[in-house]
C-alpha cells in the first residue's frame, strides 16, 4: 500500500495535467423560481432543487419548478431527495393528520412524524418514516405499517446498503429492543447504532445492560465493556471492529483482536477493499490517525470524519490541525497551512486530489497541492471519470459560476453548491439560476 507517497510526486501530476478542455453548453429552461420560497433543498449530485411555498394560507412543495398537492403546513426539516436524486418525499400537513408525500403521491394519514423522516434508502429503491398513531410510534416501509411500539428511538431508523433490509431500535417499556425487517429481538436496557453489513446479510448493534455495554452481532452479544463504540464491518463483509473502553483507556478490537491502548479512540474506517484500516487517536493533548495498527505524525487535533481513502485503497488523507493552522494530509505528507479546511476528493483512480480551504476570509481550491485562485465562495468540488479534470462552483462578488480546471465559465446569480457532478461520458451538469429562472445546466467537451 503506497502511504507515504512523496509531495514532489503530487506536485509533478499537477503539472502533467491535461489542459483545460473546451465545452459546449446546453441551458434547458426547467421553470420560473418563485422568490418567496423557503427551506430550499438540493439534490446530492446538483441537478434537483425542491423548496417549499405558501400562498393563501395553503403550502406546497416545488421540486424542480414543479408544486404538489396543497397542505395546511409542509413539516419543516422533511423535505429530502434520494441519494440518486431522483426521488423526492416529505411530510404535509392538513386537518390535524399527517401525510408523506412520495414521488408527488400522499400516503396515509397519521397522527404524527418524527424528525428526520421521511428517509430514503442508499440505493434510492425504498422509502421509510417513523409515524406516530395515537399514542404508539411505528416505521412505514415503502407504504406498509410495521409493528406498533411505545417509541422509536431517535436517530435509529437505518437500511442495509441495497435497500433491501431496515432496522431500528423500539422501546418496550423501561426496555430497548433492536428490530430488524419487522422483527423484534432480545430486551435491553439500551439499544442504538445498528448497521449492516454490505451486503445486507449480517446486522450488529450496541446493547447495553446495567453498567455494562457491548456489541450484539448476527443476535450474539460479545464481550461487556465500560463503554463500546458503533461496530463497523468492511465492505466486503469479512472483517469486523469497533472500539471499546475499561473506562480508563480506549482501544480497538479488530475481529476481536486487542490494538495498543489510548486515552481516546475515533470512528473506524476500512479501505474499498478491505485490506486496510485507520482511525484517528489521542495520546496525552497530540492525536494522530493509526493505519494498519501504525500511529502517524501528532498533530493538536484531527477532524472529526476527515479520514477518506482512494477508491483504489492505495491512498489515505485526513485533515489536522496544529496551532492555528489546518493541514490536508495525503499518505503522510501534510500540505500548506491554512484557516480553514473543507470538503476532500480523491480522483476515481486515486492518483489526483483536491480539496477546499479557507485563508483570510476567502476559498481557495487546492489541486495535487497547488493552490488555485481566491474566491468568495465554494461548492462541490468533481474530478472528470477519467481524473484530468476537475470542476466545482464557485462565487466572486455577485456572480456565481463553475470553473473547469481553473477556468471560470458562464455566470449566473446562482449555482447548486452541491453541484457540478460529472456523467460517465465525460459531460458536467448542475442547476443554475439567472433572470429567476431555474435551469439545468449541461457542459460538453468538443
């Protein structure tokens, strides 16, 4: 595994890259926006934007320009899109009941809905939400009521990566229990994080009784601990982790196997393939991120979730920081010091990166370690399929646009900060607004 690639090595693809492409643009005219909207959501790849409206008293959900049935309230923070972004759902409100709305279509009416629904599943098929009918609270897969409980606790509502599998936990009582495709196991005095393997056959979760806690796997409860961390499993299912504590000190188990103690350990993180993995640590005030059972450089803090491997396993970065300054560390190697720093990408075969940073009030796009131009603001930042290209939005002043490969194109009074996203043929799209019309938006290579 090549973690301790040389910054020369970067440096030397920066300057190997392709040069910036010509592009043909397409603008299709989705709607007039109405100014007066609220809550306004993007879909993750930038091409879909939903957003709420009232007129008359009555509210409406738009997506894409396009408004849906009218309710007496559109329940705030339910407004979301499928991953792929082909799908939308919320919760409305009329006469007291409440109705989510899939796809354009209300479902049946209930008393209630908790916070955080509707969600839909990794692979956008299935759809759930947790209801509330009297005095009892319930999960509603795909249309279809599950068992009534006193509670469902918050936040534990999850599907397996296909879609095809839900669990959560559910009060009994004073009790927990984890339930799983409808089905209700052992009691708990506590029940939450429950996950699922990748493929959807395997499902842990941590449990806890009196002062013990622990990981109950495959409906197996392991060893009891002070505390234990959420399990992980690998993507291919074969290896399992998760972090546990004597109360004292903090270590990890890898399929059971002890590593060397801490004062804290972080969330776990496996490589595509499996092969590797790396967790950030603390040692005195110093933390560092431990691959491979290795602890690298001590740094004053490592950010929280920053820990990203290339999509080919052979690269790891993370983000530090060490006084006042912040680091993207890629394979060891820490770049320039900056304020701030954001949003990382690896490029699909893990040989390019870049990633946002902030310097004195302004954005700055950093690409193989060379910094790009200043602006105001930043959105997503996409590498092309085939890694020569990289494109993401951007503000200066008043006019927003996206810039491919440090050139800036068209302006418009906005863009979809969670867009510009890339096809597999090679061609950019993102929403934009300009004359308070919504387009999509689609860039061409000649």
């Amino acid at each position: 595994m090549r973690l301790t690639l040389c910054a020369f090595a970067y440096c030397l693809l920066a300057l190997q890259a392709a040069a910036a492409a010509d592009y043909k643009v397409e603008e299709t005219l989705l709607g007039v926006v109405d100014l007066n909207y609220k809550t306004p959501v993007i879909s993750r790849d930038g091409r879909h934007l939903a957003y709420t409206i009232e007129k008359d008293k009555k509210w409406r959900a738009v997506i894409d320009c396009r408004p849906g049935p009218e309710f007496d309230q559109i329940v705030e923070g339910s407004l979301t899109f499928s991953p792929d972004g082909n799908r939308s759902a919320y919760a409305g409100v009329s006469g007291g009941k409440v109705f989510v709305v899939i796809d354009g279509k209300p479902g049946a009416a209930y008393d209630g809905i908790a916070s955080g629904s509707p969600m839909f599943s990794p692979d956008s098929e299935h759809v759930a939400y947790v209801a509330l009918k009297g005095d009892k609270q319930l999960v509603v897969v795909d249309g279809s009521p599950g068992p009534e409980f006193e509670g469902i606790v918050d936040g534990s509502l999850t599907f397996s990566a296909t879609g095809g599998r839900v669990g959560y936990a559910a009060g009994k009582g004073d009790k927990r229990v984890a339930v799983v495709d409808g089905k209700a196991g052992p009691e708990y005095d506590r029940v939450d994080s429950i996950v699922f393997s990748h493929d959807g056959k395997r499902v842990a979760y941590r449990a806890g009784n009196g002062g013990k806690a622990f990981i109950v796997i495959d409906g197996k409860p392991g060893p009891g601990y002070a505390a234990v961390g959420p399990l992980a499993f690998s993507p291919n299912g074969g290896r399992k982790t998760y972090a546990v504590s004597d109360g004292k000190q903090e270590w990890v188990l890898f399929d059971g196997k002890p590593s060397p103690r801490y004062d804290v350990v972080g969330a776990i993180v496996f490589s595509p393939d499996s092969k590797h993995a790396a967790y950030a640590a603390a040692k005195g005030r110093k933390q560092f991120v431990v691959i491979d059972g290795t602890p690298g450089s001590a740094y004053d803090a490592i950010r929280d979730g920053s820990i990203t491997f290339s999509a080919d396993s052979n690269h790891v970065a993370y983000s530090a920081a060490k006084g006042d300054k912040c680091f993207q560390v890629v394979d060891g190697v820490p770049g320039p010091g900056y304020d701030a720093i954001g949003t990382f990408v690896f490029s699909p075969d893990g040989s390019r990166f870049a990633y946002a940073a902030q310097e004195g009030g302004k954005s700055i796009v950093v690409v193989d370690g060379v910094p790009g131009s200043k602006v105001d603001r930043l959105g997503n930042l996409a590498f092309s399929p085939d890694g020569r290209h990289i494109a993401y939005s951007a503000r200066e002043g008043a006019a927003w646009h996206v810039v491919i490969d440090g050139v800036p194109g068209r302006d418009y009074v906005f863009v979809a900060n969670s867009g510009p996203s890339y096809n597999p043929d090679g061609s950019l799209e993102y929403l934009a607004i300009k004359d308070e019309s919504l387009y999509r938006v689609k860039q061409i290579p000649e």
